[in-house]
C-alpha cells in the first residue's frame, strides 16, 4: 500500500494571483488589466454571448420553426409502486404526494403511471393515469379520479 500526504504531489495547489504588488511581480502597475478600455475600469463585466463588436453566432445563424417548449404541459411522474407507501384506505391527492416528497410542489401536474404492484385499497386523484396505473389501482380495490 502507498502511503504519502497529498502535499507531495506536485501540482496540488496553485497560488493566487496576487495583483497590484510592484512591477517585479509581473501584476503590477496596471494589475493585469491592459491599458485603457472598457476592461480597464473598475465596475466592468463581461457578456458571455459579446464577440467583440463581431456579430454574434446567434444572431448569424438562421431561425426557423415553432418550438413548443414554452406552452407544453409538464407532468411530475409517480409510479403505482411509489404508492404503496401509503397506508391501506388512504385518500390521495397532490397535497399527499407533496408531503411524502413524491412531487416537489403543489402546483405541479402529476400523472400516475403504472409500473411495479399495488396491493393497497387507494383513493387516488390526479391530473392524468395511464392505462396501466387505473387498471392496478380499480384491481386492487381502489379508486382513480382525474382533476379537471
């Protein structure tokens, strides 16, 4: 077995750059910063997407299309198996699986799918079911209804 500090691999740490500390530094005088412009000043940022006055690479390129992105509807998916947490008889709605930490918050849709098994009497409500997960839920004795 090797047995050495991390300390003895060279390359481990690597010294900050200490500006503005004479000209024998090599970070002195102007510390870095060029002279004159706007990357002199103090209170300067940088825009990632800026190319120097060279027009940028997205508006270069063509756009073309609808992206539905912004309008589609996203679900939070719960599986029949995560359910089984619950206890036998038990009412289900979004609130329920927020606090169990199934979904992250109230607002979110949910659609329950169907893998894995259920063998629990559930009342379960949600946005949407697919086929399979109303088929175990109704099998198993228990109920699924869909929120407008």
């Amino acid at each position: 077995m090797l047995n050495f500090e991390i300390t003895s691999i060279t390359g481990g740490h690597k010294a900050r750059k200490r500006i503005g500390r004479g000209v024998g530094s090599g970070h002195g005088k102007t510390s870095g910063r060029g002279h004159k412009g706007s990357g002199s000043r103090a209170g300067f940022k940088t825009v990632s997407l800026f190319e120097g006055g060279q027009m940028p690479l997205f508006r270069r390129l063509p756009k073309r299309g609808f992206s539905n992105f912004n309008f589609e509807t996203r679900y939070k998916i719960v599986n029949v198996s995560q359910l089984e947490r619950f206890d036998d008889g038990d009412t289900i709605g979004v609130e329920q699986l927020s606090n169990a930490g199934l979904i992250n918050s109230l607002k979110n849709k949910v659609k329950i799918l169907g893998d894995g098994e259920l063998t629990k009497k559930l009342q379960v409500t949600a946005h949407k079911f697919s086929k399979a997960a109303e088929q175990k839920i109704v099998a198993s004795g228990g109920t699924a209804k869909v929120i407008e």
